[in-house]
C-alpha cells in the first residue's frame, strides 16, 4: 500500500484566521479545507486558497460525497471535486462514513447507518466506484453518531476496518469522533481504536464537542476535552506518526489557543517517542 | 429493513421536524441516558439551523429590516417550503427572493423583495467566476474609425437588477444598525431597548414602503478585485450597459442613447459611460463585431 505523506500537525483553514495566518505564520504544518467551501466559480476563497497553497501542503476534507447514500453517486459533485483536486494537488481527498440525504435531498448534515451487511457491501462498492473516479485512494472518516439502529450487526470498529480492507481505501480517525459516538452508544472507545488496522489510519482530526449531560453532539466550537486528550495519547500510541490536525468550526477562540492546543499535541507525541527510546535503551 | 427504506424514513422525520416519528423511533437502539425522541432530536435541530444559518449569512440586512421575528418567520416558511437538492449549501438560499415574490406574506412587500434580490446579487457577485480586466488603454489598439463596429464583454460577476426604489437606501440603513449591533453588545438592557425601537422603525419603513414604491431603481452589482461592489444606474446608462452587455457594437448603442437621449452627443455620452466602465473593472474584452 502507497503511503501518505506525513504531514505533522495542521488545522482547519478557516475564512476568520485568514489575515493572521497571513501576516505571523505561525508553526502549523499544513492545512485542511472543506472542499466545499471552494467548489465555487472563483472570487476571494479561490484566490487565498491559492495564495495558502502556494506555502503551506493543503488536504481537502468534504463534507458532501454521500458515500452511504442509497442515491446513486452525484458524478457532477464528484467532477467537480476532481477539479479542485486536480488545481490544487491536496496532499489527500477525504470524506465521511454517512449519507446526507436520498431522493435526491441534501439534508447538510453526517448521518447514521446502521453496521449491517447489506450497508457495508453497499459502501464499499461505492469506496471503490469513487476510488476509480477521482484516480485516488480516498480517505474515509468515522463520524460522530447520536442514534444506533437495532438491525446493526457489529460494532462500528468491525464495519470501519472491514470497509477499509475490502474497498482498499484509506481512515481519517476523528478521535473526538470516537469520544462522542462512543459516550452516545456506551461502547469501550479503547476497542474501537485497537481495532482499526493501523496501516490504513492516514489522519487523525481532534476537535472539542458539546456536552449535553445524556448525551455530545460533535459541535467543534470548544476545546478539546481531557478525555478525548486521553484517547489521543491511546491512538498516537497505536498508529504512530500519522498527520493530525485540528478542526475548529464555531466559537472561534484566538488563534494562539489553538496553536496551544497543537502544541499539546506534539508535547504528547514527544513524551510518547522519548518513552519509547527509553524502553528500547 | 432496507437500506433505502431505513434512509427514506430517517430523512422523512427530520423534514417533517418530527423527532418524536413513531416509525423511525422504532429502529433506534435503546440508549443508557437519553430516549430516542432527544437524540432523533439532534437530527431535526441541526437541520433547520444549519438552514437558518445559510439563511442568515446571506441576507443580514433583510434580517435588519424586518425584524428578527418576522425574519425567522420568513426563514422557517422558506426552509418549509424549500428542502435543499443542492450539494453544496453555497446555493441554498438563491430562491429566497422568488419565494418572496410568490408568497402571500412577503409578496406584496417590495422594498423586502428589493433588497432580498440585491442581497442575493452580492452573495453570487462574491464567488462569480474570475476574470482579468482591461484597462481603457486598450482600446488604442482600435482605430478610432473602427470604434463603432466594437463589441464589449464583460466580468462574470455582473448583474444589472431592477429593485424597488429606496432599496439601496434600505441596505445603507440596515447595515449601519447591523454594524452598530456588532460594535454594542446587546448584555445592557439600555442597549436591547434601543436595537427594538430601531427595528420597529424598520418594520414602519418596511410597512409603508410598497405604496411609495411607486418606482423602481436600477443596480449594477460585480466584483471589484475580490469584493463586491454596486452602482445605482442611470436609465440611459442602463440601456447603454444593457445593450453592451447582450454585444450590440458601440455604434449600435450610440443610435440607441441617441434615441433616449436628446441633450449630450450620444457618442460622447457613451465614451463617458465606457470610461467608468473600464475604470471599475467592468470589461474584460474588446473585440470588432461582425
């Protein structure tokens, strides 16, 4: 399997940081775009982009493919994301694991499937079908997920690496991702990372959520809490130096507290590797 | 249960708002904290506000004139109405101002229309396609004898819209209090009282304003580098423009002012009109009709 580059640690390119990232450059590694954002005739997201491009190694992250959809595929959608790709060069294209709505509708939102067999075989038919069409390998998502369904019949882990294998694609781990459905669904967050296959893991997005005491809706608008740090740590641990970034969509805080937050992350990775130099002296 | 018909009944209770649906409830697995209504809930919500969102973002200053409620009265008709087809939620809100038109509510209200329509024709001016401008100096590569037979074209971004008059006016005000919101938070309840009383005063413009609306005024909306930009036109400037813009030759257009305009020579108007033309970016090519 090709390997993906390591990008180190990015966040969300968002209109409102536009002029600081500008004038301070500050220590981000790369940034990631929702496709959507500029899948648009041109005007001024077109052009920073381009101006972004020019220094930074950018990902386009969409929010639209549909991948579970029983609609057939929107070829028009997925032309034009192959034109972005192709004006950009993204160091990778992802999307989700969810539908966003049939009979031709466009709900604007994830949505859940159930883990059945039926919908695995559908999704991975379509991996593919979207793999041949773009000429890449796509990066899938685990998205948060607030209702099961009782017809599934294994766990989001099992459905998530089996999808991965038989379509050949590649896995964006939302750790926050993890967290939220996890908390929503009662199951153990630590099997959900022990058992996607690691050579596949290409990405990790950490984000905050809302806390709604019965239940966390995945609202990236605070910062991310000490229990998905916690994961973090356990992921890093298993998948090694794959890039992350962080997505911050609402309740934008000052930038230099996200750069603190990405600072927290190579803090861990580097008390990660130093432990390990230790155990292996 | 299906796939397809799992998918189709879950859409169908977040379109209906119905997070209490008998028949999506019945598939959903059984939580530890929370029933199956709360998270169905999650769906429902999410969907009329990220509509509302898309909503808001384009049109802050219909929002100003009419008053947020009956603003979000507008909004929750619309998203009633209008599920979204589209793929990118760029476009949602592009048939707000046909809704207007065609509603009871809104339809007779002019002044709202207007300004939904130049709203709208900043937001699509924003993301219109990209296109380098001439400069004036281009047309000396023309001789002066083949002037007549020129044809214009002009930036992607350009639309001339018919509003109703005082709905320029109407977004010079409304953005002036949007701002003045922003730069005073409304925590005072000083504050809140003021931000009522002008919406009120909105709401009385907004009222009176379809029967003094007996005319209507003319707008060119673009791009200017990376921002929008919009002029009021002049009727002879419009025909001008309008004519230039569907490639009738400069000559064509000149008998055309000629015709509106029996003061200034036609050809020295036109020249007037081509130079502002040129100097607000608005043409990207010249080139000899056949």
């Amino acid at each position: 399997m090709e390997s993906l580059p390591r990008l180190g640690y990015g966040l969300g390119l968002r209109p409102i940081y536009y002029d600081e990232i500008l004038s301070t450059r500050p220590p981000v590694d790369w940034f990631e775009i929702i496709s959507e954002n500029y899948m648009i005739p041109g005007g001024r997201p077109v052009a920073m982009l381009e101006r972004f491009r020019a220094d930074y190694p950018i990902v386009m992250h969409g929010v639209s493919m549909s991948l579970a959809s029983t609609d057939a595929l929107d070829l028009d959608y997925l032309k034009a994301l192959k034109a972005l790709a192709e004006r950009i060069e993204p160091a990778w294209v992802s999307d989700h694991l969810a539908w966003t709505g049939v009979h031709g509708c466009n709900l604007h939102d994830l949505l859940p499937i159930p883990y059945t067999r039926e919908a695995l075989d559908h999704v991975v038919e379509r991996i593919s079908r979207v793999q041949d069409i773009l000429k890449r390998r796509l990066v899938v998502e685990n998205a948060s997920t607030y209702v099961a369904f009782s017809q599934s019949e294994m766990p989001e882990w099992e459905f998530v690496a089996q999808m991965a294998e038989r379509a050949d694609c590649l896995l964006l781990l939302d750790v926050n991702n993890v967290f939220v459905s996890g908390f929503n669904h009662s199951f153990d967050t630590s099997a959900f990372i022990d058992a996607v296959p690691a050579a596949r893991v290409a990405q990790f997005h950490m984000a905050g959520h809302t806390d709604c005491q019965t239940h966390r809706i995945d609202t990236h608008d605070q910062p991310i809490c000490e229990e998905v740090w916690t994961l973090y740590e356990r992921a890093r641990r298993r998948f090694g130096d794959v890039s992350a970034m962080i997505e911050r969509d609402d309740n934008f805080p000052p930038f230099a507290e996200l750069l603190a937050e990405l600072q927290r992350m190579r803090d861990i990775d580097a008390a990660i590797a130093a432990n390990a130099s230790r155990s292996a002296a | 249960m299906k796939l397809s018909e799992l998918q189709a009944l879950f859409q169908s209770a977040v379109l209906n708002g119905d997070a209490e649906d008998a028949a999506i409830l019945d598939v959903i697995a059984p939580s530890h904290s929370a029933d199956g209504a709360t998270l169905m809930g999650v769906y429902v919500n999410a969907y009329r506000l990220r509509l509302s969102e898309f909503l808001d973002e384009d049109y802050p200053a219909l929002r100003v004139l009419l008053g947020d409620d009956d603003f979000e009265a507008l909004v929750e008709a619309y998203i009633d109405a209008s599920p979204s087809r589209l793929r990118n939620a760029r476009w949602y809100s592009t048939r707000l101002p046909e809704f207007m038109q065609k509603s009871e509510s809104w339809g007779d209200n002019a002044l709202a229309i207007g300004l939904a329509v130049f709203e709208r024709a900043l937001t699509d001016a924003y993301d219109a396609a990209d296109a380098p401008a001439l400069s004036i100096e281009t047309l000396a590569e023309f001789s002066p004898q083949d002037w007549p037979r020129l044809g214009f074209t002009f930036h992607p971004s350009l639309r001339l819209i018919e509003v109703a008059a005082g709905t320029l006016d109407a977004y010079a005000a409304a953005s002036a209090e949007e701002e003045e919101e922003t730069l005073s938070p409304p925590e005072e309840d000083e504050n809140t009282y003021e931000q009522q009383g002008s919406d009120e005063t909105n709401r009385e413009a907004c009222e009176t304003a379809p029967s003094q609306a007996t005319d209507i005024e003319i707008v060119a909306v673009w791009r200017s580098e990376l921002d929008p930009a919009y002029r009021e036109l002049d009727p002879d400037e419009y025909l001008a423009l309008n004519e230039a813009i569907a490639g009738h030759s400069f000559g064509d257009i000149c008998q055309l002012v000629a015709f509106q305009n029996e003061g200034q020579p036609p050809a020295e108007r036109l020249a007037q009109f081509l130079v502002t033309w040129f100097s607000e970016g608005l043409v990207i090519g010249v080139a000899e009709t056949s």
